[in-house]
C-alpha cells in the first residue's frame, strides 16, 4: 500500500527544470542495471535493488533532484532460448517453421505477458525507481540509439567485418559472449554426455593424447622420421596446418623448414619455429597447430602465416575437409580418428590431464572456438581511453582493489565480437551490396541508419547508379551487451539532444555486480567516451555475489535460486518444488534441484517481509567477499522490526497522540546542554544518537552498508530498548510523580520522540515500510511537517552538533558494565 501512496503521490519522481540547474553534488541520478525480461527477479536482483534503493532514498531525503531509473534488457540468447523451448513443448515446432517474422511476433507477445513481472517485483521490495519512465532496450527510441551508434562507430573505424574466432554454441546455433561461457573443471579422465549428441552414449575428456606425424621428403611422401605431438581435441587434428617447435631446441634443428604429412589427406604440413607459443621442457617440445579452432593456435597461424582450415559445420558435424569424417558429430569423430591413428600405428598415448572445458550456459552445450565472419569493435584505443580515465581519478571505482582487475582487463582488450546468429534482437543496420543481382568481385559491406541511406552509401563507394544496386541486410542481431553499453545515455533519449539529456546525463553512480565490471561497466565507459566525450557515470559501485549458504553460485540446477517474493511473502517447500516442476530445466535436473530444496528449505522459507530481507542483505556486505547467504537467517530480521514497533507503541503509551513537544527542543539543546533538565539517561541516549547520525552518514558516503545496519541495530535494540526505555519506565509509570518527576517525565517523552523521529528516518532509506507506517504515527506533526517520511530531511552531522556529551556516555557505558556484570553472577550463583 505504501508503495503504491509513494508512487502516486509523485515522490518517485524529479523535477527536470531543477535537476538542470542543480550543481553535482545536489543531483544523484543512476540507471538500474536491465534485468533480463525473461524472467524473475532473484536474490541476486533484490541486493541490487537494495544498495541502489538505500541510495536514492538517502539522497533524495537530502533534497537532492533524485532520477533512479528502470528498465529491462531484451536479453537475445536468453529470450529466444525461451520461447523456442516453449514453441517446441506446446507445439512441437522450431522457429524456422515459424519464420522470422511470425516468430518474433510470438517472443513479442511473450514479452508482453511476461515482461511486467520484474516491475512488479520490484515494487514489492520498494525499489522508489520513476516507473513513468520505464525503458525496454528493444523498444523504438532504445532501437534508434543503437542503430544511430553502430552506423557512427562504422564511420569512425571502430566497427569492422573479419573472419575471426569466435565462441561458438552448435546447440544454439549462434556465436555467444564471454560471460555466457562457463568454464568447467576437469581433474582428469571424465565421460560426459554432450549436447546434440547421441543422449545413450557418453564421451572421454580430460584427456591428453598423443600421436606421430610422420616427417616429409622432398617429394612430400612421409618419411620413417616422425614428431610426436600431443591434443585434448584429438579430432581438430583434422584441421592441422603446421607444427610448431621452439627454434632453439637442439632436438629438431635439423627440421627447421621440413613438412610433415597429414596421415589422413596426405596434405604438407609446415614446420614452423614459434618461440611465445612452444615451451621446450613442455612434452615432446612439439605443439600441433589449428589455427581455426584455438585461440592460441590462431595467433600462431597469424604469425607464421599458416593456413586456416575449419572443420566443422554450424550444427557440429565435420564438413568436408575432415575427409572420411565428414558428417560425423565432432566428438564421434574424435573416437574415429583414434582408431584410424591407431590403425596407422600413428597413435602414442594417452594420460590423464586436468583441463578446463567451456561450457554454454544457456545451451549446456560444450563451445567450440570457430572461424566466422563477424562483426567486431575494435577496443584498444578506446580501453585505453577507459583506462586513463580510472588511472587519473575522473573515474572512481569502490571498492579500490577492483582498479587492478580494470587495467588487468582493459590493457590487452580481446576484440569485441558484436554479431549473434539470432532473430531476437537488433538487427546490424549493415547490408551486402550486389549489382543488379549480382555478386561484387570483392565482398562490399555498407551501413546506413535507414535501407536509403545505405543504398546513396553503397552508391558513393563503388560509384555506380542507385538504380543497379541490391541491398541484403545481414540476417545477425547484434550482441545485447552492445545496446546495454549505451544504456546510461539511451534512457535519456540519446543522441537526438533534448532537457532529460541535458539534466540527466552523465549520471552519478553505477552500481553493479562485479561479475560484469569488464561486460557491461567497461563497455558502458568505452561507448559513452567514443560517442559522447563523456564518461557516463562519476563513480562505480561494485557489490558482492550472492552464494548460497554453503559458498555455491546461485543455480537453477541446484534448486537454490529463490525468487524474493518467496521470502517476503514466505513459500512452503512443495510450492518450491512446483516452481521447478513448472520451469525449463530438465527432468534429471529438477530431481537435482528438488533434492537440494528438501535439504536446504526443509519446512519452506517463513514470511519475512520486504524489510526485513533488505536490511538482511545489507548486513550481510563486506566490501571484499561474496555473500554466503542463509535465507533462514533473514528471518531474525523480522524479530528487529517487532522491535521497532514495540518501542513506537510504549512511546504512544506515554506520549499519547496528542502530544506537544516542547518546540525547538533539539535546537536549543545544541546551544547549550543545559537548556533543559536532563537527566544523565537522556543526554546519554542523545549522545547515543549524534553517534548514530554520524556512523550512518559515514556508511552511506563509503558505501559500507553493513556498517550502517550494524549501527542502527545497536541503537534501537541495545541502546535504546534495552537500556533506554527500562531506564525511563519507572519514572514515567510513576502513580504519584512530583513536580519534579513531571519535569522528568517531559524530558523522557522529548527525548524519546526524538530518538524515535530521527531513528525512523535513519532507518528509512534501508527498511522504507515499517519506517514509514511508524514514522506516520508518531505524535507532534504540525502542518508544515512533510507528508512522508520519504521526503522528510534525513539527520546529517550538523543537526546533532553538540549533542554529545562524554560524560553521560562515560557514565552510563560504567553502568551498563556493572549491571551486566551483576546479571552475569546472579545466573552463575543463582
């Protein structure tokens, strides 16, 4: 109900013509890392929305011009993956028997059903985002931004087309990024089932084999000499365009300039000398060479200018360069050649060998590095850029130690691939030329930000008449972390110019996972600085990862990712289990999955409420560590905010509703700390609380959020319920008070309406419900006071100067001590 008060009542909202005209430090504008629109929000999401949240209410209650804005991110992989799974399962159709056009009008109608989930998510945790102005990257001004930047960086030679190597998922049937790869370890020998492959049969990894290439004569026939090489993808030996050996090794001086022999199409094979890829203490000192299925084998073709030959098909299957192999799926074809080579008495060995494998993790499918021709950005200069821009301050990154991993990765940059073999997503504004139907002699590529503009392009490179030319527009969609690199201008409209630009760009902060520091945060700064010779934020924030309690990455597998909803609402452990049951995993994996909720969530997880799971993600971040979070423990939270209430309603109790405080009472209290007759409880527990105010202002501006929770949680619990209120509950619950008493008595209502008044809004921008509806009911509001505690000023050191004092605390910190001591021998000695 709160939310939805805040939301109408337009606090949610900025004020464009103030925001222009405000300075730096009186402005706080931050975008909401796009959640992907194909699903829910996770634990992951609610720490996000916790940090970012806790933010925008701290300065907005500063009176600071406060643009917190959300948006969802149209996930290319990700949503296509999805609604092909649906397709498949309610039709038993795949996308080509669909087409292009039909089936992008079946993800846009899933989008549309599913796509306010996260909106409304995100509303039950309280995010205070300007939901009026609510983006989706695939939407239309969204769509122009990225149109409009690829076609500017194409001009500028930034954006090129190369055939290179790429990650390549065959299940998928598209190039994917980094960050959608994940890298399984391997101890050694392991059989594994693969994607796309036989499902009964099961294959051998972690694996070193070694063989003989036998060497050649002058004629090129194969000789009884031989070297001996070693793979863990014994089947791109099919691909093999040179062997590599270390010029100074005295073994093989006499095969500098020799060939080898492929066994299997007798093509010569070089003999090349590569010192940076070849360690001479390593095996036989010999390295085979694939340059179109290795990386590092890539560099080596390069240099040694060998020739790239790919062996497979896009559905995995070996095409016609692996001879005898072709149409065998690459893994079957790597127990095939084995034999042949052993047939051939050209096999050696094999050992175990402990390995990494890439794996798809939205496919399961094992990536394959393969030659394609692509789109790709060219980095280096402008991660030199981005890199200067940390180096020299204009760029701030909290926590410090994550500068080295900027420059780690940012001072060698891998080329970014931007095209993906998908129809979900931004088409590449780029189009083949022909003329008249016909193919150029050489390939001709043009961009444009319309099929016109790309035609007059066309017609101007090759100069020949518009009217000859035919355009086929690339059938790719563009990465999705290209059109997220434009997000912090985008949202704002960019490029055309106009007032929400001009008041919100660049912005303030980024706050992010530090898993995405290099795939979304680097590319948002290298963009920006290319298109805008700005940076797109002052400052970045990095949180930690959410693990389960036992250390584990958060997985659909492992049945350990829970929706937040399920916290604040509370969740029985069969409706964990339906969620599973209903989603798109496997059936092995649900029974995975299921097995993991009976033993983490044994009677479900309990209501908590949005509160509570806030404040216990914030506890729980230490800057420097992953969370390893107990879902269980978030419930003690609930318990702290019973606590609010209590002390709200035994203030209610003494103070009534209509209680007027005695004015200025604070102010005249910092003049000087005999304007009132306090007793030493009362100036202890100001004091007390001038502590507070600074602890949480420190913790805000450092981003040490464990601190400020820690801070406020010894306030009201230890400090306040605890001490406080038994301290003053005799005098107040006096039958017959003194004139004396009276005055003390009116010193402890002040004082605790005070303590409450600040306490709330200190707590607010962490636990914004209960602070809200408590902060509502407490007595002595005039007219002038604000309407929510959300826009009320948040306490800031110089409102409680001079409210500490030493002595009070000195004596009653003795007191304490003394009375805990007491309790501690009367439980001993009963």
């Amino acid at each position: 109900a709160w939310d939805a008060w805040w939301e109408e009542s337009g606090f949610y909202s900025t004020d464009v013509e103030k925001a222009k005209s405000a300075p730096p430090e009186e402005k706080f504008v931050m975008v909401i890392p796009p959640p992907n629109v194909t699903g829910a929000l996770h634990i992951g999401h609610a720490l996000t929305c916790s940090v970012e949240d806790a933010l925008a209410r701290w300065h907005r209650m500063q009176g600071h011009s406060v643009m917190w804005l959300p948006g969802t991110d149209h996930a290319g992989i990700a949503t296509q993956a999805v609604v092909e799974k649906k397709l498949w399962r309610d039709e038993k159709k795949t996308r080509h028997d669909l087409g292009r056009e039909k089936f992008l009008d079946r993800v846009w109608e899933w989008k549309n059903e599913k796509g306010n989930t996260i909106l409304n998510q995100l509303r039950r945790l309280g995010a205070s985002v300007d939901h009026s102005r609510s983006v989706f990257t695939l939407d239309e001004i969204r769509s122009q931004a990225v149109t409009h930047a690829f076609v500017t960086m194409f001009e500028m030679g930034i954006i090129y087309r190369k055939t290179r190597l790429v990650n390549w998922s065959h299940a998928l049937n598209t190039a994917i990024s980094d960050i959608e790869v994940d890298n399984e370890e391997l101890k050694g020998k392991t059989w594994k089932t693969v994607k796309g492959h036989d499902p009964k049969k099961k294959y051998e990894f972690g694996t070193l084999t070694s063989f003989a290439y036998k060497i050649a004569d002058e004629q090129g026939k194969a000789t009884d000499e031989e070297i001996i090489v070693a793979t863990t993808r014994l089947e791109t030996m099919l691909g093999d365009t040179g062997v590599a050996i270390h010029p100074d090794d005295p073994r093989y001086k006499h095969l500098h300039g020799k060939f080898v022999v492929h066994p299997f199409n007798n093509r010569k094979i070089p003999i090349v000398l590569d010192s940076e890829l070849v360690k001479m203490d390593f095996g036989s000192g010999a390295v085979k060479i694939t340059p179109a299925h290795d990386p590092n084998d890539y560099a080596c073709g390069e240099r040694n200018n060998l020739e790239f030959i790919s062996i497979l098909n896009d559905d995995g299957t070996i095409n016609k360069h692996g001879g005898k192999f072709e149409g065998l799926m690459r893994y079957d074809a790597r127990v095939a050649v084995e034999e042949c080579l052993k047939e051939l008495n050209l096999y050696r060995d094999k050992v175990d060998n402990a390995m990494t494998i890439p794996i798809c993790s939205r496919s399961g499918d094992i990536i394959e590095p393969r030659l394609k021709p692509q789109w790709w950005v060219d980095t280096n200069d402008m991660a030199a850029k981005a890199i200067e821009s940390v180096d020299s301050g204009e760029l701030k990154i909290i926590p410090e130690f994550h500068k080295s991993t900027w420059r780690r990765w940012l001072t060698d940059p891998h080329q970014w691939c931007i095209s993906r073999q998908l129809w979900w997503g931004h088409r590449i504004p780029a189009y083949k030329v022909k003329l008249d139907n016909q193919e150029t002699e050489e390939e001709v590529w043009v961009v444009g930000h319309t099929e016109e503009e790309a035609r007059e392009n066309a017609s101007k490179k090759i100069n020949v008449d518009k009217s000859s030319i035919m355009l086929e527009q690339d059938e790719d969609v563009l990465d999705t972390w290209f059109s997220s690199g434009l997000f912090p201008m985008s949202v704002f409209g960019w490029p055309k110019p106009n007032d929400d630009l001009d008041a919100f760009f660049p912005g303030s902060l980024l706050e992010t996972g530090h898993d995405i520091l290099f795939f979304w945060v680097a590319r948002m700064v290298m963009m920006s600085q290319t298109l805008t010779g700005k940076l797109p934020f002052s400052t970045v924030y990095l949180h930690a990862i959410v693990r389960d309690r036992y250390g584990r990455k958060m997985s659909k597998s492992l049945g350990n990712i829970i929706d937040p909803i399920s916290v604040i609402e509370g969740v029985t452990l069969q409706q964990l289990h339906d969620t599973l049951k209903n989603g798109n995993l496997p059936e092995k994996e649900v029974k995975k999955a299921i097995a993991g909720q009976k033993v983490d969530y044994p009677d479900g997880i309990p209501q908590c409420g949005a509160d509570a799971l806030r404040f216990g993600l914030l506890a729980n971040i230490t800057q420097g560590q992953d969370i390893n979070l107990d879902i269980n423990n978030v419930a003690a939270n609930r318990r702290f905010c019973n606590k609010l209430w209590q002390v709200t309603r035994f203030c209610l109790g003494i103070c009534g509703k209509d209680l007027e405080p005695i004015p200025d009472f604070l102010e005249k209290l910092k003049e000087t700390s005999t304007a009132f007759p306090l007793a030493t409880r009362d100036r202890w527990i100001l004091s007390e609380l001038a502590a507070l105010v600074k602890s949480c202002d420190n913790g805000f501006r450092n981003y040490t959020f464990a601190d400020v929770t820690y801070a406020l949680s010894q306030f009201w619990t230890t400090k306040l319920c605890d001490v406080y209120v038994e301290a003053i509950k005799p005098i107040v619950y006096k039958k017959d008070p003194t004139t004396e008493d009276k005055a003390a008595i009116e010193m402890a209502r002040n004082t605790l309406l005070i303590c409450l008044d600040y306490g709330l809004k200190l707590m607010h921008p962490i636990m914004p419900f209960v602070t809200e509806e408590l902060w509502q009911r407490l007595p002595g509001k005039s007219k002038e006071s604000p309407k929510s505690i959300m826009i009320a000023p948040y306490p800031m050191p110089k409102d409680v100067e001079g409210l500490y004092s030493e002595d009070a605390v000195l004596a009653y910190t003795l007191a304490t001590e003394v009375s805990q001591k007491m309790r501690s021998l009367k439980a001993d000695y009963n």
